[in-house]
C-alpha cells in the first residue's frame, strides 16, 4: 500500500515528465516561429509547463508559506494559457496575421488577475477567503472566489470554448493532414475542460489536477506536431499554397470518392455538391464530364475537350491520373481547374479586333482581303466570275468640316449598316479605310455587276440623315471590276481597276456607279 510520500512522488514524476515535454514542444514551435501560430503555441505551452513546475513545488513544499507562495506563482502562470491557447487558435483557423491590437486586449487581464493572485489575502475581490487543508495526501490550497474571480471564471471559460469551436470548425472545412491535426489538438483541448467539469475545484486525491490535464493536453498538440507536422514550414507552405492557388483542385480515388478540394474549388459552381468523404454527383454536367474521362481510363485529357463551360464562365480542366507506386495501376485522379473566362473573352475580343472595324462593325480591310483572296482562289479554280466594288462617300471631308467628326462617324456607321442589309450573306462587306468602302460578289455578267454597283449608290443616296433639325444629303460614286480571272490575273489588280472606275465616276460628277472598260457611265 503506497504511503503519503509516495503518491507526492508519484505526482511530482508525472508532473516533471509532463513540464519537460511541453517546454520541448515550446521550444520546438518557438524554432518555427515564421509558421502561423507558432509562436502563441510556444507562449500556451511555456506558460503551461511553468504552472506544471508550480505544481511539483507546491506539492514538495512542506511548509505551509512555502506551498501557498507556489500555488500563487501557479495561480499567475495559469491565467495565460488560455488567452495564449485562444489567440494560437485563431491565427491557427484564419491561417493569417492577428491585429497587433488584439494582444494587449486578450492578454493584459490576464496578467492584471494572475499579479492580484500574487499577493492573495482573505476579503479581497479576487478571493473572499482562503486556507489550507491537509486531509488529503499533501495540504491542499482551497478558497471562496470573490466578484474578480467569477469574473476571470466567466473570462476563461468563454475563450476557452470559443477555443474549442474554432478547432472543431478547422477540422470540419479541413483535409487530409491538416484535419487530422486540428482534430488532435481539439481532443487535447478538451482534457483540461473535461477536467474542470469532473473536478471543479481541480483537486483530485489532494493533488491539483489541472495542471496534468494541460500535461496530456501537450501530449496531444505533439502528436500534431510531429506525428501530422502541424508546425512543418515546407508542408504548412504547401498546404497554404494549394489552399490559396487560383485554380480549384479536386482530388478523387479510382472509386469516385472525394479526397480532397481546396478552398477555390469549394468557391466554384462547377464543383457544388462535391463533398469531401462522398462520391461526386455523376448526374451533373461535370460529374458526367468527369465520368466520360474516368470510363476511356485515359491519363489526360483530349486537347480538343479540355474547354468545360458553365454558367456563362469558361473553364479549362487538367486532369491527370494518380497511382501509389509502380505497377499498382491508377489509384485515382488530380483534377485541376482553371478559370480561363477572361482569357477566353480576351482573346476572343483581339480576334474581333483583329477582323472588324471598330467603327463601323464590318470587316476590316486586311481581313476582307483575307476573305476574298479564298473567294478569289476559288473562282480561279472553279473559272468563275465575279465583281469588286470600291465606294467613297462623296464630300464626306465637308461632312466633318460642316457637321463635326462625331457626325461624321455616325455617317459611316449608318451606311455600313444600310448597305450590309441589302447584301446578300455571300457578299463580303468591308472598310477599306476611311470613307471609302469595299464590296466583294459572285456574279454571272457584267449587267449583274453593274447593277449591285447601282444598288449600293442608290441605298446610300436614299438615306435620310440630319443635324440638328437639318437635312444632310449623303451620295457615293461608285467604282465596279467584273471579271472570270484565271491563273495569271492577281487580286491587286482587280482591285486598282475598281479604284479606276471610282476615279473616273469622281471625275465624272460623282454620285454615279461606273464599270471598269465601259466607255461611257451609268447613273
């Protein structure tokens, strides 16, 4: 049967195996003091292991000033392993820097409570009385609280579950290692909370038993630490660097099963209702996506299929299989993906660009000489006819000079929309710079040729423009190549023929359509 001295032996050896501990992990968390949290889980842990040697002392005390002098240097350690633990907690579920600010609010009670308890007397707010009783293996330090002592009660309490919630949300929204971390270290604070409950006066055979609780409370963050590498800088930068890339990923096994989705993905709609620790929904049109890849068991995908969109975004996947180890086969899927809307639309808008007149909306001139060299090429091989039209707004520089240049450009404007309803969808339309406009069509005759020539006139001369109230006459000469060209005849010099026609019906009065080779014009 073990005596009185054993059992304060016996406490005081788990007590120092429980302080070394924590004041390594202190030490080994300090080391790591650029991760986020490190620092105020070396303070917690230091702070505990400090209220661990309070505690040897104060059971090996002997004589009654000796005990009450540790249990009050106990009593000043204690009150900051809560605060301490509740700030570690924080940086720890926000995964980034705490306002300088909330240090000094969280801490500076602490210090203000634990220095009273420094200088206990009876009748004070922090406790009404005080004594010491030696019923049990060692005297024992008991007391009434005073208004101060419910108040710090209320203090601790309230941070230590909030403490406690922040982790179990941690584990909830984390993954893989991280989860099983912050579930280590929420097992761990619920030992001295667990403790407070059965002993409420955190004596147990004589002993105050907190002091141990927060020993095993330790054992559980280092098993965090070195067992799931809570405080790893390249891991805690990976896992961070994953969370925080632009790009969702989306882990799954060779089953469907959900391993893993960072923070993007959670944010994207193309991954609602994929759930960590379920098979992904194969009824939506991802999961089918997805389905269609994992059934060809191919290891990425076709460059053609790698475009998903959904609602109105533009999504490019990179999928690539996973597999344990050599000869093994696929064990399941990486899938990353990226949101290239913006992309996309980019530069969908520099080929817009690249083939339409800003102005006007029609083709540019060197994609409409792009468009036509095809046409052109064709009609070579096919021996086919065809006509160029060249048209220039007759006195349009008067129009900008009288009307102004932002009338000037809607003249344009409402011309490159009339003429193109009138056109045919085989007819190319285009801007050939400035006021003059270009017009491409297969034809069968040269009276054919003439008469989409007159058309167009005769749309422009029928506009009904005005400026301020003021009627604006608008008229376009008009200049027509027709021809069957074969192989030796180029495009440019159709082209110049157009340009000649156009020069002569200038020359000729303007607003009128001549045919290239025709000796006299129509209008």
């Amino acid at each position: 049967m073990l005596s009185t001295g054993d059992y304060s032996i016996a406490w005081s050896i788990l007590l120092t195996l429980s302080s070394i501990i924590s004041l390594y992990i202190s030490g080994y968390a300090f080391q790591r003091k650029y991760v986020n949290g490190a620092l105020e889980l070396s303070f917690f842990l230091l702070m505990a292991a400090l209220f661990m040697i309070s505690g040897i002392l104060e059971v090996n005390g002997f004589y009654l000033f000796r005990i009450l002098f540790f249990a009050r240097a106990g009593f000043f350690f204690a009150t900051f392993t809560v605060p301490a633990f509740f700030l570690f907690t924080l940086k720890y579920y926000k995964d980034r820097d705490l306002h300088p600010g909330l240090y000094p609010l969280f801490l500076i009670l602490s210090f203000a409570i634990g220095f009273a308890g420094l200088f206990l007397r009876s009748g004070s707010l922090l406790y009404r009385e005080f004594w010491l009783e030696d019923r049990h293996s060692v005297p024992s330090f008991h007391y009434r609280g005073g208004i101060l002592y419910y108040i710090q009660l209320a203090y601790l309490i309230s941070l230590s579950m909030a403490s406690q919630l922040l982790l179990l949300l941690k584990v909830f929204k984390s993954r893989g290692k991280v989860r099983k971390q912050s579930l280590f270290v929420f097992l761990g604070s619920l030992v001295p909370f667990i403790n407070i409950l059965i002993f409420p006066e955190r004596i147990a055979g004589g002993f105050d038993s907190q002091p141990l609780a927060l020993g095993v409370m330790g054992c559980f963050i280092g098993i965090s630490l070195f067992r799931y590498r809570m405080l790893d800088l390249i891991q805690a930068a990976r896992e961070k660097a994953v969370d925080n890339m632009g790009d969702g990923l989306l882990v799954i096994d060779h089953s469907g099963l959900v391993l893993d989705i960072n923070r993007k993905g959670r944010e994207l709609p193309l991954l609602e209702g994929f759930t960590l620790g379920r098979i992904y929904p194969g009824e939506t049109r991802f999961g089918t996506y997805l389905s269609g890849f994992i059934g060809r068991g191919r290891d990425r995908f076709d460059p053609d299929r790698a475009l998903f969109r959904e609602g109105g975004r533009v999504f490019r996947i990179f999928m690539s299989s996973l597999s344990e180890g050599r000869g093994k086969g696929k064990s399941g899927y990486l899938i990353i993906i990226h949101d290239t809307t913006e992309m996309v639309n980019l530069v969908s808008d520099l080929e817009h660009h690249a083939r339409i007149d800003s102005l006007t909306g029609i083709y540019n001139r060197r994609h409409w000489m792009n468009l036509v060299r095809k046409e052109w090429d064709t009609a070579v091989l096919n021996k086919s006819a065809l006509v160029l039209i060249i048209f220039d707004l007759d006195h349009f520089k008067r129009i900008n000079d009288t009307y102004g240049h932002v009338f000037g450009d809607e003249v344009l404007r409402t011309v490159a929309d009339r003429v193109r309803e009138i056109l045919r969808k085989t007819e190319i339309l285009g801007r050939y710079g400035g006021e003059e406009f270009c017009l491409y069509c297969a034809v069968e005759d040269r009276e054919q040729a003439y008469a989409i020539g007159e058309r167009v006139r005769e749309c422009v001369e029928s506009l009904n423009m005005s400026r301020e109230g003021v009627p604006v006459r608008l008229t376009t000469s008009v200049g027509v190549c027709f021809g069957c060209p074969d192989g030796e005849e180029r495009l440019d010099s159709y082209l110049q023929k157009a340009d000649e026609a156009l020069y002569r019906a200038k020359g000729a009065g303007r607003n009128m359509t001549v045919l290239y080779g025709d000796g006299e014009a129509g209008s």
